[in-house]
C-alpha cells in the first residue's frame, strides 16, 4: 500500500510541477512585458544595438526557457521513479522504467516565452495522461506482491495473462489417534476411517507439493498439484509394544481450473470460480498389504468451490465455499470367509461428499509482508459399502490457521501456513513452508492508446 501511496504523491507532485511552472510562466510573462503591442509591431533593426525593453525580454525568454528544461527534467526523473517502483512490485513483469519513458515522452506545454493560460489545464491533462496509460493502470491491491501472494494461494487472485507460478510446498502433519483402521481405506492422505479398536496410532505425514499456476486470457487460470512425499505410522497396543510402517511415492494429483467471475467494485466483492479433479495416482490402501501405509485414496474426486474476496484497506477479507463429489469404485477385500481366510471379494464403495467453508483476512503490512488467520471447516458424509454404512465413518475436520507471505526478492516469495487441529478427526499440528518463484512467459497485448 505504501507503493501506491508513493505514486500518489509522485502524481500529485508532477501536478505541482506544471501547474507552478506554467502559471509562473504566465505572471513573469505579463509582468516583464507591459506594452507587447508595441514591442511586436516594432519593425526589426539591422546592425543596431537592442533597446533596454527588448534586453529585458530576451533574459525574460531565456530564464523561463531554462525554467521550461528545469521543469521537463524533473518530471522525466519523477516519471523513472515511479516506473521504478513499479518495476520492483511487479517482480520485473511489466515495462522497464526506461522502455515506459521511452514509449511515453513527456507532454509539456509549449517552451516560448509566450506562455498562455492554456497550459496550466494541458499540464493536468499531460499528466494524467501518463500516470494513467497502461504502464501504471493496475488494481490497488498489486501494490503489495505479499498479499497478492497470499490471496492467489487461497484461491481469490488470479495471475496476470501470460504469467506462470512455480510453487515446491512441503507440508509436515502430526496427528495421534486412539483409533485404527482395520481392513478399511483412506478417504484422506492424512485421515483413515473404518473400525475402531483399541490401539493408539501417530501418523507423521511429510508432504512435499509441487504446484504449478498459469495465467490465461480471458480471465482464467489452470492450475496443477502433484504430491509426493513420505508417511510414517507408529502404532502402540495395550501392552506397549510398538510397530511402525513408512512409505514413501507419488500421491493423487490434482488437476484445476478457475475464473473469475466479478471485479471488486462497490459492495461487490471479487467473486471467483474453481473447479478441481483428482486422481487416483497415488497407491491406495487397497492395493497394499496392512503392513503398509497409502499416499492415495483410490478413489476419483471433483470439487466445486466459489471464493468471494472484499479489500478494505490495509485488510482483504475473503471467503469460500465448497463441495467435494467423490466417486464411486470397485476393490477388492477381504472375505470374512472363516473357512477361506484369504479370500477376496468385490466391494463398492462410495466415499461420502463432503462441504466446507473457509473464513478469513489478510492484513498487509508493509508491500513485502502480509499475515494470514483464517478457519477451515469441512464436514464428509459417511461412507457406503456394498449400500450399507460403514460405522465411524463421518468425519468433521476444523482447523484453525495463521500463515504469512515475505517477498525476499522480485518474483520470489515466502509463504509459511501453521494449523492446529480442533476435532478429533483433523490431524493435530500442520505446517508448511512454500517458495512460489514467478516468470513472465508472454506479455499481453497494450491498451495504450
């Protein structure tokens, strides 16, 4: 914000600058020269030595000539600063400072001694005209690459047309449970449902993400979500005897797309749509033996969501909804046949839909530094085998989170997420650590005109 209030000042300033200098123009004009009639009709002298007046209007033109430079040069180097400082918000995607003044000289009045009053209203026009073109219309929140940062992450910023964001985020969860499943499936990488029992269990789940977002024309963006990473489970039973499983592979990626719907304007806020698919790449706990731990659920799922955010200086609220349909399948389990203990035998299974919301602001702190707190809550209906309810298997996760955005460099930022667990079914610690890198791939076309 404190960029924006720069620029400003910068315009209010190149304002000044004008106004002052053509007005000033104008008043030693008409008192260095009472009689002009006089001094234009006079018929030039050849070889004769000026009179007293016209001396005096020859250093007159000259000192408001130099005046003129004087005035050119300080909006020019007023106009490289600005530039500049946009150059350093934006991470170095927009015109250079020096290619903006190049494409867009500097419109001043006319530099003769014979200032009229006309540009005195030509100076604000000029001016506005340069603040205002291309180069410098973008939206008041790009003012702080922090927070849109933060706001991208959360699915209520779009990146510009033409830009990709490179994102290797690694996630550590902690979660500790006195249930276990048995012969049951993973719904989440983090959460198992099926039966109870009497065992204690520590999930230690460390999940590095890579993430890729591109900007679209037309107000789209694609997004793509690719986990791999490694599982630790520790189990202790009632005679304190503990027994670990790890793993370590691909999860399910995720492929995803949004657009956005409304432009802040008013009492409407920015309203934006996403919609995501993920597979089943990762390996399931079907397809392990019960020795082992999944990265995967096995089952394919589309989610829906609609984020809604509302800036009110130095703070963005913002808001969403979602609804996750998970996909029915088809694994193989065990039988229960007493006779034929390893027998198998198809299941369907139909994971519950879940819905959830998230609520939350983010507060700008200085243009490189933005704090997050926000609450997550997700509700999952309970799953169906074979048409019948599996027991203990609807699930209410809410986490409260608080997270921070650094830019440490144009186009490199920092972006830290801690979460705590409030329900049982919630793992109890998350954190995170992300290195979003961003490059421009191609320019949109210019709207100057």
């Amino acid at each position: 914000m404190q960029s924006m209030m720069m620029k400003r000042y910068c315009a209010s300033l190149i304002c000044w600058v004008l106004v002052g200098s053509a007005t000033a123009s104008q008043a030693q004009e008409h008192q260095a020269s009472p009689a002009p009639p006089q001094l234009q009709t006079r018929p030039p002298q050849t070889n004769q030595p000026l009179s007293p007046q016209d001396s005096l209007l020859t250093a007159v033109n000259q000192r408001l000539n130099d005046a003129l430079r004087e005035r050119d040069a300080i909006i020019r180097n007023l106009l490289e600063r600005v530039g500049e400082l946009e150059w350093r918000v934006n991470g170095g995607f927009t015109t250079s400072p020096k290619e903006l003044i190049a494409a867009k000289p500097v419109s001043v009045s006319s530099s003769s001694a014979t200032a009229s009053p006309a540009p005195r209203t030509g100076a604000v026009t000029a001016v506005n005209s340069v603040v205002t073109n291309s180069g410098y219309d973008i939206e008041e929140r790009q003012a702080s690459q922090a927070l849109d940062q933060a706001l991208i992450v959360r699915g209520g910023l779009l990146l510009p047309p033409g830009t990709v964001e490179l994102d290797n985020t690694t996630s550590y969860f902690s979660s500790t449970t006195d249930r276990i499943n048995i012969d049951g499936f993973a719904l989440l990488p983090v959460l198992v449902v099926g039966d109870i029992s009497s065992q204690r269990v520590r999930k230690d789940l460390l999940l590095p993400t890579f993430s890729a977002r591109l900007g679209l024309p037309h107000k789209l963006q694609f997004d793509t979500y690719i986990p791999y990473g490694y599982q630790l489970n520790r189990t202790t039973d009632v005679n304190n005897t503990q027994t670990s499983q790890s793993t370590f592979g691909l999860g399910d990626i995720t492929f995803g797309l949004s657009r956005q719907l409304t432009l802040e304007r008013g009492r409407v806020p920015d309203l934006l749509a996403n919609v995501r698919f993920k597979t089943t790449t990762g390996v399931d706990s079907f397809n392990l033996n019960s020795s082992q731990t999944a990265l995967g659920t096995g089952f394919n799922a589309v989610q829906g969501n609609l984020t809604a955010a509302k800036s009110n200086d130095p703070v963005v609220f913002f808001g969403n909804l979602s609804y996750t349909a998970n996909l029915s399948g088809t694994h193989s389990i065990p039988a229960n046949d007493p006779d034929n203990p390893g027998a198998m035998v198809p299941g369907h299974f139909k994971p519950g839909d879940s819905v959830g919301f998230q609520l939350g602001s983010i507060l700008s702190l200085n243009p490189e530094t933005s704090m997050t707190i926000g609450w997550d809550q997700r509700f999952t209906r309970a799953t169906t085998l074979n048409d019948k309810t599996i027991p203990a298997s609807f699930l209410v996760e809410g986490s409260l989170r608080l997270g921070a955005s650094y830019l440490y460099a144009p186009g490199r930022t920092l972006d830290l997420s801690f979460g705590v667990g409030l329900t049982p079914d919630t793992p109890n610690l998350q954190f995170s650590v992300g290195l979003p890198i961003r490059r421009a791939l191609w320019h949109p076309k210019s709207n100057v005109h």
